[in-house]
C-alpha cells in the first residue's frame, strides 16, 4: 500500500509526480485559459484568475513574520504574477482546541494589516476547530481572485513589437530565447530566518522572513512593459522556478552566480546548514522574464519600489543551452537541477 510521504508535498520533483498521479488523474482539468493542467501560480476562468494556497508554517510566528502575513502574501503574489490585480481574498482556518486566544487575535490583525497594504479584502472565510492532537495549533488556507492587470494589454503589445508572443497572460510556457531574468531581491531569507529560529538548530542570526505582498511592484513592471513571464520562488526555490520555466517553455536558462542577490548572512547561514540558497523557498520576492529591449525598464521600475531595491538582471533564457545553468563566481558552470524535496519543510 501506498503511503504519502513529506516530499510529495514539498514542491520539489516528487511533488509534481504526486500531482499527475492523483490529481491530474483524477480531475477534469483542461477548462479554462489557464487550465489545472498547466500547474501555473494560478488558473485563469473565464478571464478570471483564481488561485489557493495552504499555510502550514511552523512555528506561527517566525523573525519578521507571522502565518497571517504568509497567508494573505503568498495569495496575493500568486494571483498578481499571472499579471492580475487581486480583487478578493478567503480564509479558511482549521484551529486545534485549547490555540491561544491572544496568539489568533496576533495573527487575524496580521491578516488584516497585510491585506490592507495589499489593498484587497478578505471577504469570505470559514472557520473548523479540531480536537486536541488533529491539528498542529492552526492551518490557514486563503484563496484569491484576481482581474487582467489595467497594464498587461499595453505590456504584451510592448512584447510583441520585440518578438512573436502568442500568449495573453505571463504563464510559465512564456519564456523564449534571449528573454532576461530578473530577480526582485536578495534570496533564501524566509527559509534561513524560520530554521534559526526553530528549535534544535541552535544558530542565531538578524536574518528576517522577506514575506510582502507584491502586487505593487508587479504593477510596476507591467506598466514599464515588455514582461514575457513573472513567478514567485517560493518552494523549492529560485533552482525549482527556473527548472519549470525551462521545461514548460522548453527553453534553456543560464544565471550568474555573482549576479543572484544574496545577502552575506544568509550565505554564512546556508553553508553551516550544508543548503543550497538556490533551493530555499522565498515569500516576498518575484523572478520576472523580459525581452531585452525592455529589460532594463522593467528593472528600473521594480527598483523604484521599497521591495525590489535590490533587484538584478541576474541571466538570460537561451536556445543555445538545455537545462539551468549557474555560471559560478569562479568561472565555472555547473548544472541547476530541480530539488527533489524540500531542504527547509513548513515554511508556508
Ligand atoms: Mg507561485
């Protein structure tokens, strides 16, 4: 018999053979735009992008953060990089008997300010209590919908005067030879700042989760133009995002090592922990493809928002290569593969 295990859930490889066994299976999934069957950040309906995400961080609270921030970022930010304006959030809690009171009102008002800085409602919700041991404190799953970006018309038309563009919004299959990676910001944060604090690591560090809604500054490079594909690195990494882009676009992708924003404590933090930052999930950062033209607008623009001040062209897609290649500080090349599980488990 057949056990689920931990990677299948991890969003790595054994998380994408988990979901074409049993549910690409399973499911009518072909309706739509953006149908199931693209495994996008979100699906689009009847020009409605809709998008659901299941928090099950621990612990809840977290340098920087908390579950009630995650939870209304990482929706928000999977409805916005489809190119979308979020209109409406859900929430749905699973709360284990004898939560502290004081703890959900922490983590509602949480809520509440992010998705006030987000500038979308939580509108619909539901509420379950479990017994004691059926749960682990609390599990929080937001759901959102979005409408086509104001901007994403005038950004698609800025693509196609540079190449053949047959796609109507950002999707993962979107990347072509020649487009340039941007990445919105320094890398692997959110994962490093929950493992200090998580017991048994005994390490400290002033590493913050980088977790924020990105609608803003989505917007931002929209409106510059000339965006071909945008996706949020969150599990598995920048190595997980740009092996999906390679493979749904088939595409090669080559990235500079001294190009990847990365901060120096995170580095530390990683080589004592023996991971890779390639593979860490991120909750505030967005990885956006661009025609060249139009590259360096795009990065002018998302720089001149609090959160892509340090962001980087840090590579280019390429017909000429297979796979993601990392062209490293030493002037070597090695290959980035996809993570097989999670090196960091329930950071979201
Ligand atoms: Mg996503």
């Amino acid at each position: 018999m057949s056990k689920i295990t931990i990677a299948q859930g991890a969003g790595g490889e054994r998380m994408l053979e988990f979901i074409k066994e049993f549910v690409l299976n399973e499911l009518e999934h072909d309706s739509g735009e953006i149908p199931l069957s693209a495994l996008d950040d979100a699906a689009v309906v009847d020009g409605i992008v809709f998008t659901t995400d299941s928090y099950t961080v621990k612990p809840l609270f977290f340098p920087g953060g908390d579950i009630g921030l995650l939870s209304v970022a990482g929706t928000v930010n999977d409805v916005s990089v489809m190119g979308a304006r979020p209109l409406a959030l859900s929430c749905g809690m699973i709360i284990e008997e004898g939560f502290s009171g004081e703890d959900l009102h922490a983590i509602m008002r949480s809520m509440g300010a992010t998705a006030k800085r987000a500038g979308v409602g939580i509108v619909t919700g539901d509420t379950k209590v479990v017994e004691r041991g059926a749960a682990d404190g609390l599990f929080i799953n937001t759901s959102g919908i979005g409408r086509r970006s104001e901007y994403l018309d005038g950004n698609i038309k800025r693509v196609r005067a540079s190449r053949d563009y047959p796609w109507n919004w950002p999707n993962d299959s979107a990347v072509a030879d020649g487009d340039v990676i941007i990445v919105s910001g320094p890398i692997g944060n959110h994962g490093v700042a929950l493992l200090s604090f998580r017991e048994g690591y005994g390490f400290e560090t002033a590493v913050k989760t980088d977790a924020a809604p990105l609608n803003s500054l989505i917007e931002a490079a929209l409106r510059a133009g000339g965006v071909t594909a945008m996706k949020d690195p969150t599990r598995g990494g920048l190595a997980n995002l740009l092996n999906e882009w390679a493979e749904k676009s088939s595409v090669g992708i080559a990235v500079r090592e001294e190009d990847i924003p990365l901060e120096p404590a995170v580095l530390s933090a990683c080589e004592m922990l023996g991971i890779d930052p390639l593979e860490i999930g991120n909750e505030g950062k967005v990885v956006i493809a661009a025609v060249p033209e139009a590259a360096e607008g795009v990065l002018k623009a998302i720089r001149a928002m609090p959160e892509g001040r340090s962001a980087q062209i840090a590579g280019k897609a390429s017909a000429d290569i297979e796979g993601v290649i990392l062209q490293t500080h030493t002037g070597g090349k090695r290959m980035i593969e996809p993570p097989v599980g999670d090196p960091v488990p329930r950071i979201c």
